[in-house]
C-alpha cells in the first residue's frame, strides 16, 4: 500500500503520527510540505479524499490567514486552494494519505482508521 504523510517536524502531532505510523509498521513518504508543498491540484484531490473544503482543513490561527482575509466567504476554493498552495502553513497538519483515503491526524490515532 502506498502511504504519505504531510510532515511539519516541528509539530508534535505530525510526530507523534508519523511515530505512530511506524510502530504500526508502515513507512511512509514523508512529505515537509512547508519546503514541498503540493501542487493545487493534487490539494483538491487531498481534499476531495478527506471530504472536506480548502477552509475546513485551513489553520486559521495562523497570522497570514487574517493578513490575505482568508476568512472572507466571497473567496472561491480555488482562491483558497492557491492561497494554501503559496502558504503551506495554511495547510492543518498532518495529513495521511493511503491510496484511496486521507485523514488528519488531529488526533494522531485518527489516521489508523484510513489503513
């Protein structure tokens, strides 16, 4: 089975996923997708796999959020998507893709459910 993971070192959760995952075994490709981030295409389909919007899966904590007013409804998804694309810190974290199914792993043991 093919398995990804987008990966913030830095963030505990994305470690402790990434380290749960592996003691289930798996290894997965590990993206850092704040220096590799996806293209917006292949965040549309990660999106379509977890079955939710660009805004639903946005950390809207983060500073840039309320700088390029990504709150605003009038925005499209795909002005969203490019906005997560351009500011992968946008991005929630981590995010664990198999083949057919995506998860985040908030919290980490979420993602056992998509293996």
């Amino acid at each position: 089975m093919s398995l990804r993971i987008y990966h913030n070192p830095r963030c505990s959760k994305s470690r402790q996923t990434l380290a749960l995952l592996q003691e289930h075994g798996h290894t997965p490709e590990i993206v850092e997708y704040l220096t590799s981030p996806p293209t917006a295409g292949e965040l549309a389909v990660v999106l379509g796999m977890l079955g939710l919007g660009p805004r639903d899966a946005m950390r809207k904590g983060e500073a840039v959020f309320k700088e390029l007013n990504l709150g605003n409804d009038s925005l499209t998804d795909e002005q969203l998507i490019d906005a997560m694309v351009a500011n992968p810190i946008l991005i929630e974290r981590p995010i664990v893709i198999t083949a057919s199914k995506a998860a985040i792993g908030r919290p980490p043991e979420s993602v056992l459910d998509i293996l």
